[in-house]
C-alpha cells in the first residue's frame, strides 16, 4: 500500500500525529530558556566541592550527587535543542541553540573537571572504606571503580581543564558535515524512465537507489555520489579535522592510538575491533556467495554495487503505509511479553516518533534516549518500504532499552554502550523478520523477505566492518603524519570496498564514483562507532534464536539486559546473558545463519 506522506515535503502539510511532541520535555522555547538560566546559575556550585572530596564519604555522595543532578538537566535542555534543530537543520534559531548548548556543555564539563583527579589523589583503600561508611555512595561504586581503572589516562586537575575547555571547538566537524550534508549542499536532480525529475537530498537517494528500474538506479549513485565527489576536498577537510580532534584527545589522555582510547572509554579490548575486521576477511566467500546469488535472482551479466538495493523479486517491489509498519513491529514484538508490549504500542501512538521526512529535516533515523525524566523519542525519514519497517522496530530497540534503563536505573547508571545498545535494535530487527516469515504464505515474499535479512546481515556485518576498516585506516593515516584529502580518503575507500566486494573478480563491481561513498557516511564523525554495529549484530543473532525457541529464561534474562544500563562494562553485561563477544563464536553462528538462510532461497529460487 502506498504512503501518502512519504513524497511531502513541507512539514506543515503532515499531520501532528507523525510528528514528535517536544512539549513532554519542556512546554516551550520559553521554558527551555528559563530551565537554561537556572542551570547556568546552578552550575557554579560544584566549585565549592573543589579541594574538599576527601574530606570524607559525605563530601565525595554531595559533589557526585549535584554533577549527576545538573548533568542530567544539561542533557534534557541539550536533546531538546537538538532535536529542535533536526526538524529543519536551516533553522538559524533552533541550530544556535544547539550550538549554545554545546558550549555551555564544555563550560560545565571543566567546572567538574577536578573531580577525576581529586579521586585518583585518594587511594583505593580509602574509596573501598568510603563505599562501605556511605550507602547513598553505592551507586557510583562502578563509576569510581572507572575512574581508578583509567588513571594511567587521566591528567593533572589543570590538564584535564584544558581538555575539558577544548569540548568547545570538538564538535565543530561534525556540527558543519551536518549542515552542510543536510541543508546547504547543493543536491542533484536526475530525470528517470518515467519522465519524472527527483532533487536527490539523502531521503530520495535512499529511495530511489532501490528502484527496480536499473538505469534510474545507475543515474542516481552516479549524479548523487558524483556530486559529492565534486565536493571531496570540502568532505574532506571536514573529516580530516574529525580524525585531527581524535588524535589531539589520544594523545592527551596518553593513549597509543586513537582506536585503543576509543574503546577503553568501555573497556573494551582492542582485539575486539581487529579480530572482526580479520574474521570478516577470512569470511568474505560467504558475502561473495550472497552477491551471486543476487546477481542471478536480478537475472544480471554483471552485478554492480548499485544492484546492492534493488528489489529481488522483480515483481514485488512491496510497500507499507506506516500504519502497517506498526501493526507489523507490535505483532513481532510479542515474544518479549506483555509489559514490553504495552511500551512499545505508547511509543508508536503517542507521538514519541517524527516519521516523515521534510525539507531541511536531518537524514537518517536514530533513537534519544537521554531525557531521563521523559520518554524517549525517535526520528525517521520513511519511505514505505520493508528496510523502513525494519529501521522502525531497529529504532523502537534503542527506544524500548532506554525506557527499560531509566525506569530500572538511577541516572548516574543510566548512560549505557552503544556496544550493548545496538544489541537491542538488531535483536527486534530479527523478531520481525520471524513474524513476517510466519505470515507470510507467498514465495516470492517470502524470498524477498528472506534475501532482505540476507541485505540486513550484509549492510549490519560485511557493510560495517568495512566501514569500521575505513576508520581505522584513517586514523592510523593520521597518526603516522599522512595529511588526509578528499582524494586519498577516495582512494582508501575504493581499495578497500573493491576488496570486499570482489571487484577483481568481477564478483560485485564497484563502479568509480562510490569511491566518495565515504562522505555520505555521517557515522565516521561519531568515533569508532560503526564496528558495534558489527558486533551487536552477531551477539543479537544468538540471543533472539534463543528467545524465540521460547526460552523464557533467555527473555528474562535479555529484559534484564535492557534494564541494566551502565551498571558494568557491557563486555560483562554480555557474557552473563552468554554471549562472549571476545570470541569468535558469536561471528560464526551468524555466518551459519546467512548460510542457512541461502540454502532457503536456493530450494525456493534453485539456479
């Protein structure tokens, strides 16, 4: 069924039911000023805490106790300008007030910035008695347990408030990519089979690289990516001064590399992130074995990387009306049980979502989590298709596991990985494409649905671990001296897709313009961010077959999880739901998986 909304532009046109309803974090703009003067006020006093937390338990409760208390207000009025400003990013209003808050967030973090090294100056066993004097204390054990764990990384109290005072300029390449990607670049146009002219912004893009038209599909990666291409030295520099940002961190924390100062930020191991780019490579003839069998069900000589999003069933390109989208993501959601249910079905009908895309709106789709007192809320551009289905249940994961957090946790706790977050978006990911194997009678759906997991697992595997060997690439460019420009982030980026791909063997070929793929890709500003993906994919595979085997010990035990925060390293958090992701097992089961999954097709679709 067609959607009505997906091709409107002008948000005043769409009804307020798919749109977000700020007014549960503050009534209004004026409030939200109001709420800003009385943080501002409030703030000074965490310097009356300077020089006195060992003075005892009670001093160390009250100065943790009042950072945690106007952190969490900061963060309420910070999500609000935010999201503020993501309705339509060409709002100078609403992106000055993201802006404000970004620099009051670097004032506040330097205010705060003696308490770590005041920590350090008290020895274990002095923390250990307080912890045991002060039970209001208990709640930061894990924090302070942290805190000892990085002394080696942690400065000086005048050190850590020029690192502090250098947040004010740290997000300023990420802050101009999404300006500049969202609401001044100059977007082309293409004319397709139909007749019809498409302005490609990042919504049309995603659409219309998946029509089942192959030319219309050809002109849209050539005129999108080969505009981007002409702006590589822009693209460039933006990412440059990111990777830049980085290592001037690394090295201030006195880290070996950017990747190891990334992820002790949660303890995690750098043999994590390696060994899933190497078992990734020592796995690419499962990724190859999925791209032929794409090539044959499109009926293709050749297979193109632009083939990547074409419907597979020639005759089926489906489409759900959103209103179909939610009956379909509650049906699937009903193995987690009655409570996470009810949530779930308040989330999709209260306004917690903006669904819609509109002119000057940001690309993409994420889930906010962060108002601890308020719901959390959800941004989407749907188009209507199954992959937009699949990103509402992926987004309503993070949405479910934030409401579980806040309801269990003390706020202090609340802030949990997105090693372990993305585990609870892929995990409905895969509820709904059992519910929608279950229903479904049809084969050629049900091969399209079955081929879209196999897309999924090669978008969410073989696609970020790329991504993730991209990053590493150009930091380690950086850090060993090498200046990175538009044309050697081009050549990085098409060596190694050309690797993945199999573009020497004529597996996949990746044409000359998605070498400036890499600018598209908001992720890289977001700091080793896109392995997780990767590997909450594969902890999540594990996790959902064991639900939906009816294990009711499994989903007590995966609810649990979504309700445990920050209160351990999600390492930890992990293994006690079973999944050792410092293993490669996790990695192997969802490669069985993929493989199960093509011995399907293949007896539904033989060659």
């Amino acid at each position: 069924m067609q959607d009505m909304y997906v091709k409107e532009r002008e948000r005043s046109k769409i009804p307020d039911k798919y749109k977000w309803d700020l007014g549960d974090i503050y009534p209004d703009d004026t409030a939200w000023q109001e709420a800003k003067k009385k943080l501002l006020s409030d703030m000074p006093q965490i310097s009356g805490f300077k020089g006195k937390l060992s003075g005892g338990p009670e001093k160390l409760q009250a100065c943790l106790d009042l950072v945690y208390s106007l952190r969490k207000e900061y963060v309420r009025l910070a999500c609000y300008a935010g999201m503020r400003s993501d309705m339509d990013t060409r709002n100078a209003e609403y992106l000055a007030m993201d802006q404000e808050m970004g620099q009051i967030g670097s004032d506040f973090t330097a205010l705060y910035s003696f308490i770590e090294p005041e920590i350090l100056k008290i020895d274990a066993e002095t923390i250990s008695r307080f912890l045991n004097q002060e039970s209001g204390l208990e709640i930061y054990r894990h924090i302070l347990d942290d805190i000892l764990r990085k002394k080696d990384h942690t400065g000086t109290e005048g050190e850590e408030k020029i690192i502090a005072e250098a947040n004010l300029m740290a997000d300023s390449p990420v802050s101009i990519n999404n300006i500049f990607s969202n609401a001044d670049f100059p977007y082309p146009e293409v004319d397709l089979q139909d007749g019809t002219s498409v302005r490609l912004d990042p919504a049309a893009f995603s659409l219309h690289r998946r029509s089942p038209v192959r030319d219309d599909r050809r002109k849209v990666f050539a005129a999108y990516l080969g505009k981007i291409h002409e702006f590589r030295r822009t693209f460039g520099a933006q990412l440059s001064a990111e990777v830049r940002k980085n290592l001037f961190f690394t090295r201030a924390r006195d880290y070996g590399s950017c990747l190891e100062r990334a992820l002790d930020v949660h303890n995690i191991p750098v043999d994590v992130y390696k060994n899933l780019i190497a078992g990734v490579h020592a796995n690419l003839e499962t990724l190859h074995r999925y791209l032929g069998i794409r090539k044959r069900l499109l009926g293709l000589d050749d297979l193109h990387y632009y083939d990547l999003y074409a419907p597979v069933v020639k005759e089926i390109d489906l489409n759900y009306a959103y209103e179909e989208a939610v009956d379909h993501v509650l049906a699937s959601l009903e193995p987690l049980g009655t409570d996470y249910l009810e949530t779930a079905r308040e989330a999709l009908s209260n306004r917690w979502i903006d669904v819609y895309h509109n002119d000057g709106k940001r690309s993409g789709a994420y889930s906010n989590g962060s108002v601890y007192d308020a719901h959390p809320y959800m941004l989407l551009n749907y188009n209507g298709k199954y992959d937009d289905v699949s990103t509402l249940t992926h987004e309503l994961g993070h949405t479910m596991h934030s409401f579980l957090t806040n309801r269990t946790q003390p706020y202090a706790l609340s802030n949990y990985s997105i090693f372990v977050a993305e585990v609870a978006s892929t995990f409905n990911e895969a509820l709904l494409l059992h519910y929608m194997l279950e229903i479904e009678k049809r084969e050629e759906v049900r091969l399209s649905l079955l081929c879209n997991y196999l897309d999924n697992a090669r978008a969410t595997v073989y696609r970020q671990a790329q991504f993730a060997e991209f990053e590493l690439k150009i930091h380690e460019a950086v850090e060993t001296g090498t200046a990175l420009t538009g044309d050697l982030l081009d050549s990085f980026y098409e060596t190694i897709a050309r690797k993945y791909y199999g573009h020497e063997q004529r597996i996949c070929i990746v044409d000359d313009e998605i070498k400036s793929e890499w600018a598209y890709i908001p992720h890289f500003y977001y700091n080793f961010y896109v392995y997780q993906y990767a590997t909450s994919y594969t902890a999540s595979a594990a996790l959902s077959e064991r639900v939906l085997s009816g294990d009711g010990d499994a989903r007590a035990a995966y609810l649990n999880l979504l309700a445990s925060g920050g209160c351990d390293y999600p390492i930890e958090l992990l293994k006690k739901v079973g999944v050792d992701m410092t293993t490669s097992q996790p990695l192997e089961a969802t490669l069985i998986r993929m493989n199960r999954i093509m011995d399907e097709i293949e007896k539904i679709a033989p060659a």
